[in-house]
RNA sequence: CGGGGCGUAGCGCAGUUUGGUAGCGCGCACGGUUCGGGACCGUGAGGUCGGAGGUUCAAAUCCUCUCGCCCCGACCA
C-alpha cells in the first residue's frame, strides 16, 4: 500500500481504504472556491474507484460508443434499451445536463420536475393514448388503472399551466425538466443512441400568440447553439419534419457523424441545412419539353428485368451511353383507412430515391407506404418490377398519379408497361401519359440548393436536440386557455425543445474516437485529467501523488491512476477512458525533475519540470474553454 | 412485425454435424519473477450448458414449446 500524503485529506477515501477521519477535513467537499469552469465535483484514486474496463469487445455491440462506453466501464446494459450508468457515466451525464441547466437558467427558463408515471387520462385526452400506440410503456395499477411511463410530457406541463394561468399576465412561461424518458422502441439499438429508457432534457413555451411564440423558439435557437457550442461537438441545424408531435416549424440540432441514423443535406454556400425527410432542392428543369422528335411508344420485351439496374443493363445492351436518368421508377402507394386503403402512383426518375414524406403532404396524408406486391397485383395486373403509369386494359388502378418535375423533364424515357416481363421504350410526361408534378424526390449531394444555387452536401447526422413551435395543437385540444386584455378567452400558444442527453454521450463518442478508445471532448470529460504514475518506485509514487493533490487543490478534475499495475495497462485504460490530459510520471522523467504532459488528441508528449505541471493543466483546462 | 444470427464460468469463445468424464483464452485469488504501451511461471476457485417438457441406459448435443439478446428491414421525439 501506498504512503498517505500529508495533504490526502480531501480524498473520497485515504490511500489505506478508510474514511478520514471528521478531524482531519477542514475543508468541506464542494466548496473549494478554486474549482475551475465547468468542473463537477470530484477527484479519485483509480486503484478505489469502480470503474470496470473491459479487454474484450462485447459480443452484442457493434457501434463505437456502444462498444467503447461498455468497455471503459461508463455502462451496462440489464435489458434490452435499458442501461445502467457507472461512476464514468453518471459523471459524463451530470456535465452534459449541467451545461444544459446553466444555459436554460440562463435563458430564463425555470426547471420544474414531472412525473415519470402517468394516468392515461391526458393522453386520452389529446389521443395520444391511441396514436402513440405500442411505443407507450403502458401499465395497471392494482385496481386496474390504467397509466404510461412519459415518453414525452406536452400533456403533463399543459395541464400544470392550464390549472393555474388565466390571465395574458401571467405569460410567457418557459419551463423544462432533466428526466427519464419512456418508449418501447419498436427496435431499441446501439447502445444509448436508441434506448426505451432515456435521459431527455424537455422544455416547454407558453406564449400569447404566435409572434410571441415564434420568440420564444428564437431564444431557445439561440439557445441551443450556445449549449452545443458549449458541449464541444460537431453538429449542424437543419429544418426538419416534425413528426408525430405535431405543430409546423421545427429544427433538429444534428451531431455530424459517419454513423448517423439520419440523412442530412447542407449547402456548401449559405446556411441551408436540412433532414432529407424534407429537405428541396431548386426544381429541376420542367418548361418547355420538346419531345416532337421523340420516336413513337414500343413495347420492348425485358424478360427479368425488374429492378431500374436491371432495366438499365437490359437498354445499355443496345445503347451504351443508356443511364438511370433515361428511366422512369413507378412506385405504386397505399394511405389512408388501413382496412381499405387507398392507392397512388408516384413516378420519379430511375436514379432518384421517392421521398414518402413529400408524397404524403402531396395527398394531405400523414403517411403512405409501399403498397404490397399482392395489392399491386390486383390493381395492375402485373408484378412489381414492371409498374408503370400507362395502364394495360385489365387494370382497375383509378388513383392519382404523381411525377417528379426531373420525370417531366425527360423527352425520351423508360418505364415499366404495367404488364409483366415488359416496358415501354420512347415515352414522355404529357405526351403517353398524365401525372400532377410535384416535388417527390429524395434531395441528393450534389442537387442545387433552394435558398442560393450553391452545391448541396450530404452528412449523416444523430439527432441530439429538436425544436418545435406547436401552436395550439396541445391548447386547444386540451383548453389551456388565458383571457387576454379584452376579457376574451384565447389558447394558448406553445413550442417545445428537447434534448437527449444520454444520447449526447454516445454522440459525442462517434464524433470523437480512435482505435484506442474515446477522445472527450473537455467539458463532458467525466475527469479532465488523469495522473499515471508508473512502476513501484517509492519516490515516484511519492511525488505522483503529490501531483495529483496540487491538481485537486487548484480545482482540477482529476483521477490518479495509483493501482499495482504494469505501465501498459495503465497507458492502455487512460486511452479508452478518453480523459483528455494525461500526466505521466516514471522514474526517468523523475530523474531528470519531469513529468510528461500528453493530450488525449495529441500523439507526443511533452516534458515539464514537475513544480510547472499544475500551471500546464490549468492552462489546456482554460483554453479548452467550456 | 418480416428476414437472419446467437444464448456453454464474470467477459470472449470451442464443443452440438456423428448423444457417453464440460474445455480454451482473458479476468479473478494465492506465491514467485517482472515493471514506459493490455508481462511471465506455478497453484487454485469458479458452470442449474437461457428455461420447461420429451426421446434415450445416457442429452450442452436429438425433438417440441418457451424466454432473452444482437443484426438487416419496417418503424421511430
């Protein structure tokens, strides 16, 4: 066992093991007035701390910050989507939420808590309770009520404010809560990035009127760019759907990463950004296609050609300049009543992915999907593969027919004959066939931007916080109202930003990662920096801790790495860890009055005589910012 | 929900085809040698083979049912 410091005495336990003793702790913990910006509270000793890495990469993670959190001991996982978080986690987690906090606080929203468990009623009664269906962890309670886990509290927050506000003078409001989230994800994956059980930070607006509204969603822009700042990641505002919380602006913060679940475009030239689900690009070409020179309609036998690949080698056998961009993809859709559907077409060229989210708005649907082969069977008379928008007698298909303005620019196309084992060769929009053109397309890198002309990019991104204005969606289906200065009963008017916290902490891992393990980014580092002292020599160990006790007395987050073991497995575990300053001390370094400074980005180390060390890491610290 | 895969020691895996004493690596405990990039030698502890039922003299292995986890898709603030 090691020697106790003199100056040990702020440590969570002594170098033996045991708690120091009441005496012996003039200073109360928490409250040296020298703790650095950002730092929560907390220094330790590694050879006491529960922090359990592991060698092996766990066979049921596939994604970097799923594999790395699990072996540097940041969490486990005790059932599908559910995590516990370790000692490493947890603090990861309260750095996050806390730079949240400050800047809500900031902004002047006040945080309030709500309840995780909830009666069914306010559900019932904006019908959620229905639409959300089995993502709610429903449960009994022993006399057979019925309740829900929050997956989300728009109702909860809209009945607190309903109950007490009455008068236009007792708004705006801005309130949020840091909570445990609930969904029973249809399918719970990569670790913390898509959990049934999370931790979100929800705010809610509540505003007079729109304009008002429409301020509030400024302010919470703003700040949200500060807090992103703040948290050190990379990432990009984009418009976005708003999906099945309802209301019409939204913006999704979006942490770039190869990873990402979602698709975004951004241009290369203004500021645009957008979700693919609903990002455009300026129309393409459509006036004036002159397609007189086009030869007449033929019916070409493609015996197994049912993809646009196939289709194409098919016509490149004859052409061999022939391309996707020369073909037309026809994509049969139901929407509507599920028990008996509806049906439409969707055409858009053979290189170009359909955007179903722009064909429902186009039929003022929530959603469509793909029809079944079954059902295009029935309505077409042939398999899918050879769908077309030129119907063959036997079809009964009398739905609308939507083109992609790139379709009607084509004078000379190939689409299927909606007739097995055939397509038609030579046919235009306007000429063989009618359609409404409307943007349907998946917008693609390289497509023009709408605001500018500029170039557009695509990343992938991980939604770490969204925006909402929701209008009176919530109000008024659930009579939060206020009397305005006319004595006249108004809705409320509300806006809603989340972010997912315990997402973040994985985010940021896919952002910032090496082979070696996680590379925080300094203000969600659970320590900002870890002292190695290698070997068992006495006076190493001696001045190490020494080292390690100046850094906590100058407010630095600091793990001291003072277990029995070998210099690898120290250098090894401070690496996948991912603190950001490594302070290194051996024997040589000691000789010559030095320890080693090494930044977790940084390949080399640097040598400081070992009085300048505390000045060296305040300094990273400071730079870092946070 | 559709498709695929996997459940054997704390972790990673072999053993299942062809039924017959449950194994390897890591980790863990003890002793020794080592000590700047996951050391080495020796000794040792640790397993209802996911669960239930069945076939059999005998089941990790064959059959039936069931539970759980992962991946792809569908879905998703």
């Amino acid at each position: 066992m090691r020697v106790a410091s003199s100056i040990s005495f702020m440590d969570c336990t002594s170098p033996t093991g045991r708690r120091p003793s009441r005496a012996g702790a003039p200073a109360p913990r928490g409250a040296s007035p020298f703790r650095l910006a950002g730092a929560i509270e907390g220094a330790m000793r590694f050879s006491q701390a529960f922090i359990p890495t592991v060698k092996e990469v766990p066979k049921d993670a596939v994604d970097a910050s799923h594999i790395l959190l699990l072996r540097g001991g940041y969490i486990r996982m005790i059932g599908s989507g559910i995590y516990e978080m370790l000692p490493l986690g947890q603090r990861v987690l309260k750095k996050i939420s806390s730079i949240i906090r400050d800047e809500m606080d900031a902004s002047g929203a006040q945080e309030v808590l709500m309840p995780a468990i909830l009666p069914a009623s306010y559900f019932q009664e904006t019908g959620r309770w229905d639409v959300y269906g089995d993502v709610l962890m429903r449960l009994k309670d022993r006399r057979g009520g019925d309740y829900h886990l929050g997956p989300t509290h728009e109702e909860i927050i809209t009945d607190m404010i309903r109950r007490e506000v009455k008068s236009y003078r007792q708004l705006p409001q801005l309130l949020y809560q840091v909570q445990m989230k609930y969904r029973d994800e249809p399918r719970p994956r990569a670790g913390l990035l898509r959990c049934r059980e999370f931790l979100m930070k929800d705010c809610y607006s509540f505003d007079v009127d729109i304009d008002a509204a429409r301020n509030s969603y400024e302010k919470m822009r703003e700040t949200y760019v500060r807090i992103f700042d703040r948290l050190g990641l990379g990432y990009r505002v984009v418009e976005a759907d708003s999906g099945s919380i309802g209301g019409d602006t939204s913006a999704e913060f979006q942490v770039l990463a190869q990873s990402g679940e979602d698709a975004i475009v951004a241009c290369t030239r203004c500021d645009y950004a957008a979700n693919v689900e609903i990002a455009e690009s300026k129309q393409d070409e459509t006036g004036d296609v002159d397609h007189s020179k086009t030869p007449e309609r033929e019916l070409v036998e493609t015996p197994g050609a049912k993809t646009i690949e196939q289709v194409v080698a098919f016509f490149q056998k004859r052409d061999a300049d022939f391309s996707a961009k020369r073909t037309i993809k026809s994509l049969m859709v139901a929407y509507g009543d599920e028990q008996a559907p509806s049906f439409a077409m969707a055409l858009v060229r053979g290189d170009h992915e359909l955007n179903e989210i722009k064909l429902a708005r186009a039929l003022g649907v929530d959603e469509v999907r793909l029809a079944s082969d079954e059902e295009v069977g029935r309505l077409l008379r042939c398999k899918t593969g050879y769908v077309g928008p030129i119907l063959q007698e036997a079809a009964t298909f009398d739905g609308k027919v939507f083109a992609d303005p790139a379709v009607a620019a084509l004078a000379d196309a190939v689409c299927g004959a909606a007739k097995t084992q055939y397509h038609y060769e030579h046919v235009a929009l306007g000429r063989d066939f009618e359609a409404e053109v409307t943007p349907l397309r998946q917008v693609a890198a390289g497509d023009l931007c709408v605001k500018c002309g500029g170039a557009l990019e695509s990343y992938r991104g991980i939604e770490g916080g969204h925006i909402f204005i929701l209008g009176t969606h919530y109000s008024s289906k659930m009579n939060a109202t206020y009397l305005d200065e006319k004595g006249e009963s108004v809705p409320i008017v509300m806006g809603c930003y989340g972010i997912g916290v315990s997402r973040l902490m994985a985010a940021a891992i896919e952002q910032h990662h090496d082979d070696d393990g996680i590379r925080w980014p300094m203000p969600i580092a659970p320590f900002q920096a870890v002292v190695l002292a290698l070997g068992n020599d006495d006076e190493v160990q001696k001045e190490a801790e020494q080292i390690y006790e100046r850094l906590r007395a100058a407010g630095v987050e600091v793990l001291f790495d003072d277990r029995e073991e070998r210099p690898g497995v120290k250098f090894k575990d401070a690496d996948l860890i991912g603190i950001p300053i490594r302070v290194t001390l051996g024997k040589r370094s000691l000789d010559q009055g030095r320890a080693e400074v090494k930044l977790r980005d940084q390949k080399e180390p640097e040598l400081f005589p070992i009085g300048d060390i505390v000045a060296q890491v305040t300094r990273v610290i400071t730079e870092a910012g946070s």
